[in-house]
C-alpha cells in the first residue's frame, strides 16, 4: 500500500514540474479575442465601411430593383415550311406553298422599367418576329406593350406600355464595374416571378459569338459582355443586373450551358451600351453606330513576336479601309489602338464597345502606339454607308396593312450577288398575312402573280382588288427560292 501511495505521490509531483516549466519557457500562447489590444479594421473587398466578418447585405438592392423588373410574354403564329422544289406549280398542290393551319406559340423572358412613364428595355430575342408582347408587372398587373425599336446587333430592344408613376431602375455606370465586385441578377427564370440571385462580376469584355452576323441587315454585333456567376436561367434574359446599390449596370442576355440551365457563368450587355441604343432608339428611331472603318487583331505573344511590337497591350490594326474614317485620320497597318478617348483597350470587344457608343460625324480621340511611339489620333467616325449624316432611314418603309409588313428596296449589291434583277426585301413582320403564310423578316418579294415586283407601290398594285389566291416568289438573303400562298 506504501508503494502505491508513493508512485501516486511521485506522478503528481512530475505533472506539476511539467506544467510549470512550460508555463515558464514553453511557446507563447495566442490571445483570445478580448486581450486583443487596437486591432486594425478590415475592410471586405468592394463593401464600403463593412467590416471583416459583416454579412453582405442585399436587401436593400433587391427591394430597390425587383418591382422595377417585368415579365415579359410573348405569342407567335408560325406555319410549317419547307423548301421549294424549284416549280411553283408543284409547291402549290404538293406541299411547300400549300395553305396550313396556323399554329401560336409562347415564349417568355423579363425586361426592366427605365422611366417612370413606362419605357422597357429587354433582349431583342425576347421579343423579335412576336405578333403580341404582354407585360406583366411585379403587382400582377397586365399590359400590352408596343415594340419602340429593336437593335440586333447588340441584341436589345426597346418596349413602351402605357402607364404612369412606375418604379424604375436609374442606370449605373458599367466602366465603374470592376471583377469581383458583388452583383444581382434579378429577372423570371422558368416562368419564376421576381427572382433575385447574387454573384460576382468573373471577367468584362466577353465575346462569346451568340449574336447573328448579319451584313444584308447591317447587323455587325458588339459582343463585351460583363460576365458573372450570379444564376441565370432560361427567362432571366433581358433581366436586370443591378450593382449593391441598385444602380442598372447591364441586361442579362446569355449563359455558357451545355443543358441550356445554368451551369456557372452568365453574361449581360454593359449598361453603357444600353443607354446609348435606348437614346437612338428614341431619338431617331433606329441605332445611329459609328464605324471606324478598320481590320483588327486581339494582340497576343505570337502575333507581337511576329510583327516585333515589344509590349502586348491594345489591339492590333491589320489594315483600314480606304475612305474610311481611320483612313482619312491616317490609321495603318501595324498601330495598336490603346485608348478610346481616356478609357484604355486590350481587346476587340472592348474597342468595339467603346466606339459603338458613338455616333457617325463625332470626333474620338485615339490613343495609337507607332513604332514603340505613342501617338494621339483624332477620328471623324462614319456611317456604314461612309457618310457622317444621321438617320439612315432615308425612305421609310411602306406598311401594306393587311399583310402586316413594312418593306425596303433591295441594295444592288445584294441584287448582283443573288443574281436577281428587282424585288422588294421584307424589313419587318408583324400579325398579318405574311407571317401567317410562313414568310420571314429579310425575304425578298421577286414576282407576285408572275408580276415584277420592285416598289411597294408594284405590290400594293398587285394586291388591289385581288380576290382569291394570290402565289408570291422570292428569295432569302442566303440564297433559298421560295414560294408562298395566302388567300385575300
């Protein structure tokens, strides 16, 4: 019994031995939080005045924007179609100009409320070939909305719905946006009203090649988008994406998806991109772009190697066009364009953007960098058609009422390169005969009856008084011949 009292005795005494000589020359041990004495205060990265730790707070954002944020429905009369056979007589009995019943069909998307008076800007695919657009509003409230105007090449458009004292949401500045800034996308995925979801600004000036190129329409898309991981569905598009203070700072428009749901990454149009397209829109009623008149290259390692440019920054001029405003300003082969007035470029998107703001017969100043110089170039930018006059849309186009169409003479370069001799071009398309007989936006009227046709006037002769079936020819602008058939 002595032994075991003793060994006790003698383990106690070593654990105390222990302890004090770690107390004593052992390492020193962490403060806890309250013996902390002055701490600096940390700041989370893009929130003013928030301290480390603080939860990002973005009711104020979403309440701010999500009245403000619409959906957008739409309602298509479609036939079914096909390709002619090359003999109007047998597409009329046996199949591709035959009479079918038409068949509606619904899409949806979301817009956003910019003016209290009831102006809305959503995507140009929300809303392109629709015979109705309806708006519906945050309180349930339902309208029909006008289509204002319709920009393809940036993939916006503009809707107008008469009402007064609604919410809006200002516009921001989409330069001021910087990667890894917080964001909200707020929109109507899958038919989901007034949903709002929270990510970060990924990258700016993406091209992701989603917007049609289409020359004979003067359609030359301006893809830099602002891309984001905030989730975005199907529905979303034409959506707001709002900065943490609820300032507009571009209209979500696309996602990179291999299922066609979110799987990561969306992108939106730059606001300043909007604001300049909704002002022409209104101002003139179609987009007044200025062009520089330029072939142009990303700058990488390779391509500075090969044309011996010791810094790769700006974008590359591999030649300009003669007559064109870069011409005329004496841009060549070989500069790099670094600036767009004070806003640095290091990429075609973001080139592409900065001039897209602009208007033909405006003056920009170009920072270019010549043989390792740096220069400062002033440039008159010019229309597409190599002018500086505004408003392009000298000769409106005719409406016919009953075929619900306004229609544009043919250029003759496209004539030559259809090889056709006249024809009218379908400029737009809304409810009416046309559309119901399958025709398309951009089709070309060559013949109606067997008669030529060249004006609007030749086809409104054509149609006057014609009762029974009327058998119209033409031409798509990718060189398809087709026939159609309606009833007057």
């Amino acid at each position: 019994m002595k032994r075991v009292i003793s060994a006790f005795f003698i383990a106690v005494m070593g654990g105390a031995a222990a302890l004090g000589l770690n107390k004593a020359f052992g390492p020193e041990q962490p403060l806890a939080n309250n013996d902390i004495l002055n701490p600096l205060p940390v700041k989370i990265a893009g929130m003013p005045n928030a301290a480390a730790g603080t939860m990002i707070d973005f009711r104020e954002a979403a309440e701010a924007t999500v009245h403000a944020v619409v959906h957008v429905k739409t309602k298509y009369t479609s036939r079914g179609g096909g390709y002619s056979t090359g003999d109007p007589f047998q597409d009329w009995f046996f199949g591709y100009g035959a009479p079918q019943q038409p068949r509606e069909s619904q899409a949806s998307g979301s817009g956003v409320i910019i003016s209290g008076d009831g102006y809305i800007v959503t995507n140009n695919h929300v809303v392109a070939n629709a015979d109705q657009v309806e708006v519906m509003l945050n309180d349930k409230r339902n309208y029909s909305a006008k289509v204002v105007g319709t920009d393809p090449s940036t993939d916006l458009a503009l809707l107008k719905i008469e009402e007064k004292g609604l919410p809006f949401i200002g516009y921001g500045n989409s330069d001021d946006v910087r990667v890894g800034e917080w964001v909200l996308a707020v929109g109507n995925p899958f038919n989901l009203t007034s949903t709002v979801t929270a990510g970060i600004v990924s990258a700016k000036g993406r091209n992701i090649n989603v917007i049609q190129s289409d020359p004979d329409k003067g359609q030359n898309p301006i893809e830099s988008f602002i891309q984001t991981d905030a989730a975005v569905n199907p529905g979303n598009s034409g959506g707001a994406l709002v900065n943490t203070t609820g300032q507009l700072v571009g209209i979500n428009t696309a996602i990179a998806s291999q299922t066609g749901s979110y799987s990561g990454y969306s992108f939106a149009i730059p606001v300043n991109i909007v604001r300049k397209v909704v002002a022409d829109l209104l101002e003139y009623g179609s987009v007044q772009r200025g062009y520089l008149g330029v072939s142009i290259r990303d700058l990488d390692a390779t391509l500075a190697k090969e044309k011996g440019i010791d810094r790769i920054k700006g974008v590359y001029v591999s030649g300009s066009m003669e007559g064109s405003a870069a011409g005329e300003a004496g841009i060549r082969e070989g500069d790099v364009i670094t600036r767009v007035g004070n806003v640095e470029v290091n990429n075609t998107p973001e080139l592409q953007e900065q001039i897209g703001r602009f208007r033909p017969g405006d003056k920009v100043m170009l920072g270019v960098r010549r043989d390792g110089t740096e220069k400062e170039i002033a440039v008159v930018l010019k229309n597409s058609a190599g002018g500086t006059k505004l408003g392009m849309k000298e000769e409106a186009p005719a409406t016919l009422e009953s075929l619900g169409a306004s229609f544009s003479p043919v250029k003759t370069d496209e004539m030559k390169r259809l090889g056709i001799a006249h024809g009218l071009k379908v400029e737009s398309l809304a409810s009416g005969k046309l559309r119901s007989a399958g025709i398309r936006e951009g089709f070309i009227i060559t013949t109606v009856d067997k008669k030529k046709i060249q004006t609007a006037e030749d086809l409104r002769a054509a149609l006057d008084n014609k009762k029974g079936g009327v058998l119209i020819e033409g031409i798509y602008p990718n060189g398809m011949r087709a026939y159609y058939a309606f009833g007057m």
